[in-house]
C-alpha cells in the first residue's frame, strides 16, 4: 500500500488500506482476508476497505437501500480513490461475520467488477443494500449476525487466468493435497457456471502435481477496449490447454500455504495471474469441514 493512499484513508473517514484492514469485526471477513495476505508476504492488487462502521453511520442517519451514499462518505472514498491507478475497479462486499472460521456467507453479497471512478460510490451503495437481499437476509437473521457491511475497493486485475485454491480436501477433508481450479480471462466465467474449470491436485508435502484434469473452456469474460465486461469464445488451441504450468502451480502451493500458516486453519483463496504475475485477489478460512481423512 502506498504511503500517500495511507495517507488519505483513516479511520475516522472509516476508510482503510486493505494490508492494515484490521479486525472482521470491523471490515468484514473478506477484508480482514488481505491482513492475512500481507501478513504472509502475498501480493494483492491495492486497495482501501471502507469500514463496516461507515454503513451504520449511514443507516443513523436515514439511509436506505436504493439511496446514495451520504456525501461525506462519497467525500472519503473519492480521496483515497485518488490514489489507485486504472479506470476499471473491483467493488466487493465485505459483511461482519462473512467469510469468518465458523461460517461462510461466500456468493450471498454483492461484487460488481469493472465499475468505472464515477460510478463507485453507486456500486457501494449496492453492496450495502445486498445486506437486505432474501437469501443472506434469511441465513444471518438465522444464524442472528449483525446487518453491517464494509466494501472493498480495488483495480480491476485483467487476468489472464483466474481461480481457487483450497488447501485441504473439499470433499474429503484430506490434508495430503492441495486444490487448485482455474480458467482463462476473469473468475466470472467459472463463477457463473459458464465454463467448467481445469482442475488440479498438487501434493502438500513437496508441490509436486499429482493429478489434473484439462477442461474444455470454451470462452474467457475479459475486459473489453470500452471498459465493460464482455465474453469471448477461445480458439480451440487454447481452450483445450492447460491454463497453469509447473512453476506457476508450485507459487500457487506455495502462497497458499503461507496464506494456511498465518491463518492457523486451512484456507480458501482466490488468485489471478495477470502479465505473469501471480496476484492473491482473497484468503478466507474453509468452513464445514468434513471429518479428514488419514
């Protein structure tokens, strides 16, 4: 995080960099995920988070889902806004008690990618109001967690290829490998169901790749010349090769397991190769954790 972007976020404007987003009491589990990342010497596209207690604010003072921001907190973010490059932004939900160690709210909130500068403080608005959308509404007045919600603000990374790693067994809850799913463009296509993605198994012990499964991924979502979001189809050469090589599996094995260490559980990451460079875009605890196998 640079020292002017440190500069322009405090914590009485409820705006802060997401390497120091502090506690998901405060920001949310999805941000307090970047600590983590920072913590582990991971490398994350910069970013500031606005703090949950900007929604509370907000709320006191007669917002309503549907309504702008009120003007200091547009004020706020359009200062630290300043000071991150690009015109095309990732705008995520961060909600207290999503993401956290004993449940994942992950798919239930709002994330908008590609929002232009000027259309930010619109798209925050947004994600404060998928607090009230029926199905998260339904699950935390359940589980009885709290409404607020933080956002987090960062560039859109164009990837080249995007995905997941999880660093114990899904299914089995087998500690002996890692997970790894990817496909080419932004993580949309897979989170969407458009495409099925390539899927490999990489061993704890040493990073070695124990097994993969090379899908046909018939079209990547990427940004296009006028900024918007648009989906392409892949020529066949390239939908049917493998999205990641050896050494970029093993700084995937290798990150993630930086990420588990500091974390003390196992982990959930999202990553995004942009250019070569290998970027951590979450980090969150792996909830609902079958019994592991031996």
């Amino acid at each position: 995080m640079g020292l002017e972007l440190r500069k322009a976020t405090t914590d009485e404007a409820h705006v802060l960099p997401l390497g120091a987003a502090g506690a998901a009491e405060a920001v949310g589990g999805k941000a307090a995920g970047f600590a983590i990342l920072a913590a582990a010497g991971l490398d994350f596209p910069d970013g500031f988070v606005l703090g949950a207690e900007a929604h509370r604010h907000a709320r006191s003072l007669g917002w309503t889902a549907g309504t702008p921001i009120p003007a200091t907190t547009s004020a706020a973010v359009s200062e630290a806004l300043a000071f991150l490059p690009g015109e095309a932004f990732a705008v995520r939900s961060s909600a207290i008690a999503e993401d956290g160690a004993s449940a994942s709210f992950a798919g239930q909130f709002e994330t908008i990618v590609g929002v232009n500068r000027e259309d930010i403080a619109t798209a925050i608005a947004e994600c404060w109001g998928s607090a009230w959308n029926g199905r998260a509404l339904a699950y935390r007045t359940a589980e009885r967690k709290e409404h607020a919600m933080a956002v987090i603000v960062q560039p859109l990374v164009d990837a080249d290829v995007s995905g997941v790693v999880v660093t114990v067994d899904p299914i089995t809850g087998g500690e002996r490998t890692l997970l790894v799913s990817a496909s080419c463009g932004l993580g949309e296509a897979v989170v969407s169901r458009r495409v099925t993605p390539d899927e490999y198994r990489i061993a704890r012990a040493d990073g070695c790749v124990v097994a993969a499964m090379i899908e046909a991924k018939e079209l990547e979502i990427v940004r296009g010349l006028d900024g918007a979001l648009e989906q392409r189809e892949l020529p066949i050469e390239r939908s049917t090769a493998a999205t990641l090589d050896a050494e970029q599996l093993r700084a995937l094995w290798q990150g993630a397991l930086a990420a588990e260490a500091v974390l003390g559980r196992p982990a959930d990451l999202e990553f995004a190769f942009a250019d070569g460079r290998l970027l951590w875009l979450q980090c969150r605890p792996l909830t609902a954790l079958p019994t592991k196998e031996d």
